[in-house]
C-alpha cells in the first residue's frame, strides 16, 4: 500500500502498513487513552451508566441461570440494557471521530482519516469480542452471545457507512434502502419478546457465518470514514455539469427563499436553528407520530409474536413515553448562539438565554398535551380505561414531560461550567425517567408525586438556570 502521503488509497485494500501508516494508527490509538477522548466525548458518561446497568443485569442473569432455564432467566432481567451498551458503544466511537476529522483543517492532514478508522476498527472489535467473552460466562455459546451483539450492531454499521465520491445516485440509494430495511428488521425483532432467547440459543452453524458476515459488514462501513473527507459532493456544482435553472424555476427558488418565517419559526431558530418548523406543521406531526409508529410497531409484533393488536399496543406505550420527550437538544448544541446574540435583537446575554427558555416552554405548551393525548386517548379505548384515569394519566403525563425537560438545565444549577457530557446525561435523563415515572407503570398516586416534583424543579430551573448559562462558555470550548 502506499504511503498517505501520496494520495488515499482504497481503505479496504491489502493490510501491510508502511512505517508511517504504522505511526499514524499508533497516534490515533493512542488517543483513546488519552485526556482529549475523556473531555470531548460527551456520549462517555451515558456510556458507563448503560454499562454498569448491562454488567448488573448480566450478574443477575448468571445467578439466575444457575437454578432456571435461559428462557426463565431472560423474563426476569431486563436484557435491553446490553443492546443499549452496544449502540452507545459505537456512537462514542464515531463521536470521536468525527471530532477528530471535523476540523475544516482535517482534509489537509494526509493519512488523518483512515488512520482514525483503522482505530476506530480495532477498538470496536476489542469492545465486541470483549463484551462477547464476558456473556460466554453466563454461560452463554461465545458464537451466540456474538452474534447477539453484532446483530444489535446493525443500526451503527448503517450509521459508520459513507459512499464514495464516485459511487452512482441510484447505487447510493440502493444501499441507503437497503440499511434502512436492516435497522427496521432489526428494531422489529427487539420489539419480540422472544427475540433474545431465539438469537442466544442458535446453532453455531447459523450464527457463525451469519457474525462473520456482519462483522465484515460493520469493519468495512469504519473503514468508509475517509469518504466523509475525500467523497464529499462540492457545494457549488461546475457550470458545464448542471445547466442553468430556467427563468420560472429561479423565480419559485427566489420567492421560497424571500419567503419570510413566522414568528412560531423565528423563535424554534433558538432550539433549531436549521430546521425550523411551522405551528400547523409542529401540530400535525404532534398529533400523528406516536399513534402511527405505535401502530406499526404492534402491527409486527402482532405477526411475528402472536399476540392481538391491542395488546401489542398497550406492551408499546413505554416507547410512546418516550417520544413525548424526545427532541432538540436545546442545552447541548450552542453553537449558533453567538451568532445570534450579535444580532441584537435579544439584548444583553441573560436576554437572549431567557428568550432560549422562553421558546423551549412555549413550544412544550403547545406540543406535549397533543402528544399526550394522541397516545393516551388509543391506550384508554385498547386497555381500556375508565375517562376519568384516562384524563389523570394524560394530565400526570402531560406535567411528567414539561417539567422533566426543563430539569435539563439543572447542571447549571449545580456547577458553575457543567462538562458538556453532565449536560447530555440530563438532557437524555427525561427519556429513561418518563417511563420509569409514567402513570402506566407506578400509578396514578405515586407518579402524581413525581409530576409534581419534577414540575417544582422544572420551574425552579426556568426561573434561576439562565442567570449561570449567561455567565457560561458558550459554545464548549472543545467544539
């Protein structure tokens, strides 16, 4: 192979190393064990939480497993937590390398791009093969337990994959279609209940081919990361390649561009900046994503499972929980603050990260009881429930979400400059919590309790929270 120095070549071929692509590789080795990987990841304290709650669960499992079959065990433990190990694994490990090739300086540094993913690669089968061994004490089959965790690795080998520059348009969306298929039938089996006895108890003449065949698939989708620098599509096409728009075809790009954000736009520009959507678009997305997806997720699980439709909905409202407070990451990406202050339509910095939180709560308001409602009101007519708990779930749902995601911002409260991955931690925190606190679950007194908590925290950091992110560094200094 020759040397980087001299142009990329095809990452995927040979595997002698010159000298200095053995030096290259050591360096970016190097790095994660290094200070710079524990500061910038911001994904790594979320990591370790996931993983002392796998290795607890798989504790439980081996004393389980001493006096009860696998199928026993595996009801009794929440083996979710292994899954989401494996995901976050690889999403620290692509959050590095993105940092470490995001730079607008990176493209000019030869041999900077694969050396990151041949490092990324290996740690990633040091992490998988490690995780595989440790499950293999169960004991579980070594070549059941890997292929459980690469078969749980698809959606981040979907997510590592970069085309090539010179890689056709319809090749590209073959391949695109075909990794969305894959992270579908993937999330489809999870849904299973006895998807994860059916994948641990494989013959060996299944899994293995099938592991080696998806470990090559997620080793080759790393070593695509130099696509992301030397494929890229230019921003500005050549004149001889694309003809001129005509005059009608530049006018409606004119007027689209000229056409002026409403004011429910302006102020989600605060949260996100590049997608801003409009009041009549936010309602309706609000008030069919979470029935929609419920509905094909009970309608896989109805065939794949056996179970009725209804119950296969009512299994799925913990994931409703959740997409009442997933979101933007209103705390966490800052970047574009400072362009906005300059502007000087917010005043001082206390102004504009008032105005932040004031936008954040007037979209909740309007939002969270359409979610709420669009989920509540299909799990009362399914479960069913009586109209009365029907209207205390959804108000005790409604109080759940609005006031766990303005508990967001409680680091600030805490510490003066909270590390970006304290931040993450609390800007995922309300999508555990929600579920864990759900009325669904602990019932409507307990939860009420909680509610109420978090609403009188909630309130506390809307109050008091923007006074510390005004005197904060912002963005991070790492970014």
């Amino acid at each position: 192979m020759k040397s980087l120095r001299h142009g990329l070549p095809d990452p995927m071929t040979g595997f002698r190393l010159s000298a200095l692509e053995w030096a290259d590789l050591r360096r970016a080795l190097g790095l994660y064990f290094s200070a710079t990987f524990l500061r910038s990841n911001y994904m790594l304290l979320m990591l370790v939480g996931w993983l002392i709650a796998a290795l607890c669960t798989l504790w439980d499992l081996h004393g389980l497993l001493k006096h009860e079959t696998l199928a026993q065990a595996l009801s009794q433990t929440n083996i979710f937590y292994v899954i989401l190990v494996v995901i976050f694994a690889q999403s620290v490990l692509q959050l590095h390398t993105n940092n470490q090739i995001g730079g607008s300086q990176a493209p000019s540094i030869p041999g900077l791009a694969i050396a990151e993913a041949r490092a990324a690669s290996i740690v990633a089968s040091i992490i998988i093969l490690g995780f595989a061994g440790l499950m293999r004490l169960l004991p579980i089959p070594f070549h059941d337990a890997l292929f459980f965790i690469l078969f749980n690795a698809i959606p981040s080998a979907v997510q590592w994959y970069a085309p090539p520059h010179e890689q056709s348009r319809k090749k590209r969306l073959a391949i695109a279609l075909f990794g969305v298929a894959l992270m579908l039938a993937q999330f489809a089996l999870v849904l299973v209940s006895d998807a994860t006895f059916w994948m641990l108890t494989r013959p060996a003449a299944l899994t293995i081919p099938a592991s080696i065949v998806l470990f090559i698939g997620l080793i080759g989708s790393i070593l695509s990361l130099p696509n992301r620098l030397h494929g890229s599509t230019p921003l500005t096409p050549a004149a001889h390649e694309h003809p001129l728009p005509s005059a009608s075809t530049g006018s409606s790009v004119a007027r689209a561009a000229n056409k002026a954000l409403t004011p429910y736009q302006l102020r989600q520009m605060l949260l996100a900046p590049i997608t801003p959507v409009t009041l009549k678009t936010d309602i309706l997305i609000s008030l069919f994503v979470i029935p929609v997806t419920l509905s094909v997720f009970a309608t896989i699980e109805m065939f794949l499972s056996h179970r009725s439709f209804s119950a296969a909905w009512v299994k799925s409202v913990g994931t409703g929980c959740i997409m009442l407070v997933i979101g933007d990451k209103w705390l966490l990406d800052r970047q574009h603050w400072p362009l906005l202050l300059v502007t000087g339509r917010f005043g001082s910095r206390l102004k504009f990260v008032q105005a932040v939180f004031k936008a954040k709560l007037s979209r909740m308001l309007i939002v969270t009881p359409i979610r709420v409602l669009s989920l509540v009101v299909p799990y009362a007519l399914l479960k069913p429930l009586f109209p009365a708990d029907a209207f205390y779930d959804a108000l005790d749902l409604t109080v759940l979400a609005i006031g766990m995601t303005l508990c967001s911002a409680f680091p600030f409260l805490l510490l003066r400059s909270p590390a970006k991955s304290i931040v993450f931690v609390f800007n995922l925190a309300p999508v555990v919590l929600i579920q864990l606190c759900a009325p669904f679950l602990l019932g409507l007194r307990y939860a009420g309790y909680l509610a109420l908590t978090a609403l009188t925290l909630g309130a506390f950091s809307y109050l008091f929270a923007p006074y510390r992110i005004s005197r904060s560094d912002w963005p991070y200094e790492n970014e």
